[in-house]
C-alpha cells in the first residue's frame, strides 16, 4: 500500500469516527494532491491533460483553504459573476467527487439517508448534504444555485440553509426563451451581483463581468478548435479528464488561465499522432471510477472521448456589451434547459459539428430528465446514421453501478462498431 493510499484510509476513518477533527486533514489531501500533479503528473497522459488536471486540483485545494474565498453552487451557476468579484465558485457536484477521492461517498449518502433525506435524491446531493451534516465538511459564508436540470437544487440548498445557516441565492430559470424571460433573469443576476458584494465587501465592477465574458468567447472558439482536431490527432487522456473539463468550463469559464490552458491544448494536440481508432461522444455525467470504463478509454489509441455534453453545454458567441442578459440567455439556451426534444436536437447540432462514429449516453441513477429522454436521443442519433449506446449507472456511488453489466453491454456495442466498419 502506498503512502497516498495510507493517508486516504487514515482521513476515511477520522472522518467516521472524529469528524469535526477530519476537514483540516482533507484539505492537507488536497493540497499534497495539488503539488503531486505539479511536480508529478500522471504519466501516459498528454501535457495538456496533465496541466488540467493540476489546475483543478488547484482550484479546489487552494479555494477550500480559505472558507472567505470561495460560495458552494450547483454545476450551471453563472461562475463569471463571481470570478468577476474575484470569488472562487465550487459546485457541490464537483467537491462530492473530491470527497469520494477519500472513499465516503457510501458513508456520506448513508448517513444523508438515516439523517431522512430520500433515497431517490440525487447521489451527488446525498453526498455533499452527508459530508456537511456530518461535520466533515465546512461551510462558506454563501451559496448560489439554480433551477437548471435538477429538481432537487433547490430543496438541498434550502436544506443547507436551514441546517447549516449557509444562506442563498435561487436564480428561478425560466423554460422559455424570449425577451420577457431574458429580462425576468438578467434582473435576477443583478440583484445576485449585488448581494455578493455586500456579502463579500467587493465592489462589483460590470467592466470586469465584461472583460470576463471577453475572455469566454475566446474560450469556447479555442475549445471547439481542440474537439475537432481530436478528430485528426491521439491526444491520451482518462474518463476522467473530461470531469476536469466540465469544471474547467463551469467553474473557470471566463479566466485567462484556463483560456491558456486551452490554447496550449489546440497547439500541444498537433504534435501527436494521427488517431486511427473510434471517436466517442459522450452524453450526461462521467462514472470517472469505473473499472470496465477506465479500461477501454484511458489512454486508448482505439476508442477516444472526443467531448461530451455537459462540457460544451452552450456553444453561442455572448455580447459583452450586455453583460447580464448574455449571461441570462446563456443559462436560459443551456443544453438541459428545456424539454429533451430540444437537448436532442442540439446534441444532433454537436455531432453534425464533431463527426463522432459513436454516442454513449450514461443514465446517472437518481436523474429522471437522463433517463426519460435517452430514448428521444436514441432515435435522432439513428435518424443520422450513428450508434448510440445507453449505459445504466450512478456517477458516484459505486453500489449502483454494476460493473458486470456494464463490461458486457459496453464489449458488445464496440464490437458492433467493429463489425459495421468491416462491412462497410
């Protein structure tokens, strides 16, 4: 066993068993982890994944060191607002797979569910409300979520308030996409930027929001640019590195690291080989533990994530001009706002853009909106003649993931890409 694994069991077991003496501990972790990545990235993978990596292992080491630093929120909330203020934002979805680096997941949904929260709520919620109701997990000085995609944003936060006295902003998403709703949203961020500031004593500055949005734009134009040169190129990464993407574009969308860290990726992919194997894109949440998964795309020269979903849930150019309505339409146009028809359709726009030969669609136990709609996706994706695989699991609790089922419904679909690539 090495030293790393011997730390992990050793804050397991404090946080069961003393956890209010268990956070500090997580965070020494964290920060170890932090310069692990710096001074020792993985090999096998490419230097892009590797400085993606170390950044998010930055992010969230260096933002949980300072409770004053830092608000809690859900994945889709407008984390340009506070990167404009200078606060970091760290989604709970996120920080409950950090929290599983330590192995609690099962203790943590455990003890949310004995504490009378449903077992049908979401496992990232369930993990995050344990480790908080626990003791484990510390609180900021405030929270921003929103109504997008998951339905029980609101009750866990609200939770979290009442329990924790971690108080919160809710930015009501409207489905619709006019004017009056744009307007309706745009009024809620400004009042959203105005309680941070009294909450923080930052002056918010609409010039910054603008010049972050700047920043954005540029962002997404070079990250399209790196998707489709994966098209051409071998660029070795893990499930996993597409989980530090989804952060990197949720929650440093709007930075100029992450804007150089992408540019370096478009530059660095052009340097490796020519990708001869399957091209993946992949729909809703990344099982990043699971074993049948890792083996068949971690570091693979035959099946390649070229992008998934959730990363590039928004794909528009934003006017900086206007600063909070291009932010209110962004959230408002967000792939999982909306009926599954329309998600559909825009995922049918990402691959006419991204060519995948293939579509694998993970059904997150818990999320109603992936498993009633994978079936909508399923026959659009076969409208334009490309495979689509639906996969059953849970993001993070490793009880609901069967890794049997998995490994052989996974082995039969690559073998039919196989298959139809010979007769064609």
């Amino acid at each position: 066993m090495s030293v790393a694994d011997k730390y992990i069991d050793f804050v397991r077991q404090e946080a069961i068993e003393h956890p209010e003496k268990s956070w500090n501990k997580m965070i020494f972790g964290f920060q170890a982890n932090k310069w692990r990545t710096r001074l020792l990235p993985k090999s096998g993978l490419s230097k892009g994944y590797q400085k993606l990596e170390s950044m998010m292992m930055s992010l969230v080491a260096d933002a949980l060191a300072r409770e004053d630093s830092y608000v809690w929120s859900n994945i889709f909330a407008p984390c340009e607002i506070m990167q404009s203020m200078g606060i970091r934002t760290l989604s709970i979805e996120c920080l409950s797979c950090y929290l599983s680096g330590y192995h609690l997941e099962d203790q943590f949904i455990d003890y949310a569910q004995n504490a009378g929260i449903a077992p049908t709520l979401c496992s990232y919620h369930k993990t995050f409300v344990g480790g908080v109701d626990s003791g484990v997990v510390r609180q900021p000085h405030y929270a921003v979520t929103t109504s997008l995609s998951c339905d029980g944003n609101l009750n866990t936060f609200r939770y979290l308030e009442k329990k924790k006295g971690v108080p919160f902003t809710f930015l009501d998403v409207p489905y619709r996409d006019d004017e009056a709703s744009v307007s309706y949203l745009a009024d809620q961020l400004r009042e959203l930027a105005e309680k941070l500031s009294e909450t923080f004593g930052v002056r918010f500055s609409e010039e910054k929001l603008r010049e972050t949005i700047r920043i954005e734009n540029e962002t997404r134009k070079e990250l399209f640019r790196f998707f489709e040169l994966q098209n051409t190129y071998y660029y070795p990464g893990e499930i996993i590195s597409q989980l530090y993407l989804m952060m990197g574009t949720h929650l440093l969308i709007g930075t100029q690291e992450f804007l150089d860290l992408i540019r370096f990726m478009v530059e660095d992919i052009q340097t490796y080989p020519k990708f001869e194997g399957k091209r993946i894109l992949w729909i809703h949440l990344l099982p990043f533990y699971q074993e049948t998964l890792k083996k068949y795309f971690n570091g693979s020269k035959e099946y390649q994530i070229t992008a998934g979903d959730i990363v590039i849930d928004y794909m528009e150019k934003m006017d900086p001009e206007k600063p909070f309505e291009s932010l209110a339409k962004k959230i408002i146009r967000n792939l999982y706002n909306g009926s599954y028809s329309r998600k559909a359709d825009m995922v049918g726009e990402l691959a006419d853009r991204l060519k995948p030969d293939a579509v694998i669609h993970f059904c997150h136990w818990g999320c109603k909106q992936a498993s009633g709609g994978s079936l909508i996706l399923k026959d659009r994706m076969k409208e334009k003649g490309i495979p689509m695989l639906i996969l059953d699991g849970d993001g993070i609790d490793k009880r609901n993931s069967h890794d049997g089922q998995i490994k052989t419904r996974l082995e039969a679909f690559l073998e039919l890409l196989e298959t139809e690539e010979k007769e064609c």
